[in-house]
C-alpha cells in the first residue's frame, strides 16, 4: 500500500490582471475541485492542446486556474461511487480535462465517476497513456468509418500523418488491411510514414491547391482528416 500523502505536485497555470503563467507548483487534497473519485496519476500524454495550455497559449484553457493534461492514467486513491473501488487501475480522457477540468499534468486528480474508465485487462497503464488521446481519437475515426460500410482493402487518406492521431491511424489501418495514403508538409517523415505502413505519401501542398476542373476524379474511398 503507498502511503497517503497531504500535498503534491502539478503543473498549474494561473491567470491574473490579463496575464497568464504556468508553474509547478505544490498543492494540498484540499486544493483539488470536488469529484467522487480520488486518483493517484502514474502517466499522462502529450497533445497539441496540451502544448498550448502549458505555453500559456490561449483557445483550449476555459477556466482558471487550471491544471492542464487531457489525460492520465493511474489508480483509485479513494472513491465515494460504488463504480470504483481503491487500488483499481484507471484512465480518463476526451471529457473536458485540461479545458474545464483539472487534469493530469499532476501526482493526483479528483473527478466525477462517469468520467472515469477501468483500464482494459490487457494494457498497462503506461501504455494506456502511449495510446493516450490521439490513439483514441484514430480508433474512434476509424470506427465511425466502418459503421458507415468502410472494409479492409479500400484506399484512406489520412492528413496530418505524422502527428499523434494520424501516425497512429496509420498503424492501425494498415494493420487491419487498409490501404493508407499519408498527408504531410514534413518531407523529414516520409521514411517514418513508410515504416508505419503508409503506401503512398502526399504533400499537404497539393491537396490545399485549387482544382483545374469542375469535378476531380474519386482518389479516396475515405479519410481521417485530424487537419
């Protein structure tokens, strides 16, 4: 058992008189927003809306002070809800942290029981947090996808390929026998999308150009367009 501990360190970011500043700093259990679940954090990701929150960049922080982290993973400190029990692995993502809840750039986190998942049987939790938001938001692209008659073999186009969720869509769809056509402005990747399993690579140049004709040929049978 880890011991309980009184105070703890985040990442907070603060606004006053117009400025705005993040630090880390030292918090107490009582610093934290009420929630029935109490959440020793192991893991967090790092996502392009975290960078702008802890850079102090404004769009994705609605609510002050903040402790940013779309994500984490960890296990069950202590839990009013009868969903969840101490010591149970746990992840939390794609739920308003980092916008208007605090999140997991943290030791700990107290949120409500609906935001919360027990961790599948067959991930740790640092890998959970590998996946993280972006490996999510691929699955769930991907899904919504099938459900509207996508199968195996049919060409995809994915832009922004070499960020988190279109890297990971890549993996993904060429695994499941997808064909993937891979969108970047980096040619510096293009050997990384290749080992991914991306077939063929496309500048992001020409897919912004303006058509020469009224109606271009189909190319795609879908995309995943996390531009």
């Amino acid at each position: 058992m880890i011991p309980a501990v009184a105070s703890f360190q985040a990442i907070l970011v603060t606004q006053e008189a117009g400025q705005t500043g993040a630090a880390l700093t030292r918090l107490d259990r009582s610093d934290l927003p009420p929630g029935e679940v109490l959440i020793r954090i192991a893991y967090s990701s790092l996502n392009y809306k975290d960078g702008l929150a802890v850079t102090c960049k404004p769009g994705v922080i609605r609510k002050y002070p903040m402790v940013p982290g779309i994500d984490f993973a960890g296990v069950v400190e202590e839990s009013s809800s009868s969903a969840f029990q101490a010591g149970e692995p746990v992840v939390v993502t794609g739920c308003g942290t980092s916008e208007t809840m605090w999140g997991g750039y943290s030791q700990f986190a107290r949120i409500d029981a609906q935001y919360v998942i027990p961790l599948p049987p067959s991930l740790t939790l640092k890998q959970a947090m590998a996946i993280g938001t972006a490996g999510f938001t691929a699955m769930q692209s991907l899904l919504a996808l099938e459900r509207h008659g996508l199968q195996p073999g049919a060409q995809v186009l994915i832009t922004g390929a070499a960020g988190g969720v279109g890297s990971t869509a890549i993996a993904i769809l060429t695994k499941l026998g997808y064909k993937v056509a891979a969108s970047t402005g980096r040619p510096e990747h293009h050997d990384y999308l290749r080992r991914l399993g991306a077939s063929e690579i496309i500048d992001r140049a020409a897919l912004a150009a303006p058509s020469k004709k009224p109606l271009d040929p189909e190319r795609w049978t879908a995309a995943i367009d996390s531009v």
